[in-house]
C-alpha cells in the first residue's frame, strides 16, 4: 500500500462557527467594512512588502500585488499603500483571511513516521524515536498527538504551544485522513456501520467519512476521515465491524497532507500552507 498521497504579536479569539452535518464548521476571517479606521503605519516598523515575503508569502513583488490587490490585511484593516510599515512584533497580518505568521522562532513541521518509530521525542527506552529522525535541534519541540508505534504517515511537530494544544483539542474538531489495509472480503454495510457509529469501550465512534480506494478478496483499502483522536480508534472501530487493520497510514491533519514525504523525513510547513493550518484552528 503507497499513501497518496511569540511571542504572538496578538493572541486571536475564535472565530464564529456556524453549522453543517451538526458539527461545528469554521468560517475565514472577513475583514469587517464597518470597522473604524486603525492607524497601522508604524515608522519605525518594517516594509509590509518585506515582511510579507520574508514570513515566505512570496516574492516582493508578489507581495506588492497582494497589497495593491486589497488581499492583506493589518490588524483587521485591509491595507492598499506600498509605503505602509508594520511591526512584526505587534502587528497581526491575514492575506486572504489567512493568518501570517511572522514570529520566526515559531517552528513547524510535517513528519512521516515509519512504522516501528515511537511516538515521543526521546524515547527512555531507547527505542526509535521522533527526535532521531528530526535531530538535535535547539528549540524544544511537540509533536501534536501521537500514532501507535506500528501506524505510519503524518505527525505534526511544532514549538507553538497554542496550536499544539488547539490541534490536539476535541473542540476544533480537526479532521485526520487514514488509509487502511484492512481483512476482505468487505462486507456491504461496513461504510454505513462506520458512519453511523461504532460502540467501542468507551464511548461511541464514527468516521466522517468512508471511501473504498482498492478492493481484492483477502484485503480491502479504505480511506477514513475521523475528527477525533482516541487511542487506536481506527484500529478498534475495524475490529469491531470484523475487519482489522494490516496497515494504517495518515495522509492528511486538517489542511496538511503527507503528499510523497518519503518515510523518515520531515520537511517544514510555511506560507500559505501554515496560514490554512492556523485557520483550521481559529488562528
Ligand atoms: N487510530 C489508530 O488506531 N491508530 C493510530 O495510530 C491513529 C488512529
């Protein structure tokens, strides 16, 4: 089976959430028409421009189309004039509603994880770990959440505590694609048993979704799409339907996917990608 595949300058409280399938869905960032003009021109602050490409938005001069475009927006206050300076300290910056995040101490990265790898940063066992395939580093990184030490594929690793904590919260609902290689035949009602819930231990457990990618008499592969995280809970819920799992890969946490990561490697997540990541969590 091959997957397919600060401190903060301003601390942002959640954004509304509105409704969809009766779970919670959240909304972009929209600059708001009616806000009164806020002065953002700091003189002693940096060239929008130059922040904006040096927090990898793009190109100077991409950047500068951005603003003259109306896509950039200040503290909230969509920003025109090339001439306008900020302060990446102090100053929040969304382009197209989404979040830039301008504190370059702020480390982010996508992880593939082999099977066999634990998931800690140093394992006192011994054992292979999280920080064996990242290395020494000399900020103190998460990873965000865990997979069992025979599941492979995507774990974030960040030293933004906010957002690991929001990641890892049930709240945000966050949803984590898995492929799995599960026992065949599949039965015909397994999609809809899945979906509609499974009564596991402790508590009940559905997928968001349930798609057959490959189907041959001993094995079948399957995408599920979960928005929670309890320990083994794809592993538990195939069981439970009669199917279990020969192999688990997650492809994707919210917006980032594995994509074709090679197996113990890790490559940092920034620009745009960052921005929907934030987003994802009301940042
Ligand atoms: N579900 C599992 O069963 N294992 C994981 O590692 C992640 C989700």
């Amino acid at each position: 089976m091959t997957p397919r595949g600060a401190s903060r300058p301003h601390q942002q409280s959640r954004p509304q959430q509105g409704r969809q399938n009766g779970r919670p869905q959240r909304q972009r960032r929209q600059p708001d028409p009616r806000q009164p003009a806020v002065d953002v021109h700091d003189p002693d602050g940096v060239r929008l421009q130059k922040v904006l490409a040096q927090a990898g938005v793009g190109s100077r001069r991409a950047c500068e189309e951005l603003i003259a475009a109306g896509r950039v927006q200040v503290d909230g206050v969509t920003v025109r004039e090339l001439g306008v300076r900020v302060d990446p300290q102090r100053h929040t910056i969304h382009v197209d509603g989404m979040r830039v995040q301008l504190d370059n101490s702020l480390v982010y990265l996508a992880l593939n994880k082999p099977a066999g790898v634990v998931s800690t940063m140093n394992d006192p066992q011994g054992r292979p770990d999280l920080g064996g395939i990242v290395g020494p580093r000399e900020e103190r990184l998460f990873h965000v959440g865990r997979l069992d030490t025979q599941t492979e594929g995507l774990i974030l690793l960040t030293n933004d505590g906010e957002l690991a904590h929001r990641l890892a919260h049930p709240s945000y609902e966050v949803p984590k694609t898995y492929l799995a290689e599960v026992t065949g035949p599949l039965a015909r009602d397994v999609g809809k048993r899945l979906r509609a819930g499974i009564d596991l231990d402790d508590g009940p457990a559905a997928v968001d979704s349930f798609r057959v990618v490959d189907a041959r008499p001993g094995a079948a592969l399957v995408e599920v799409v979960l928005h929670e995280g309890r320990n083994h809970i794809v592993r538990r819920m195939f069981d439970e339907v009669g199917h279990p799992v020969i192999r688990l890969v997650r492809t994707q946490v919210g917006p980032i996917r594995l994509g074709d990561l090679r197996p113990g490697r890790a490559r940092a997540i920034s620009g745009p990608e960052l921005g929907s990541l934030l987003a994802a969590v009301g940042m």
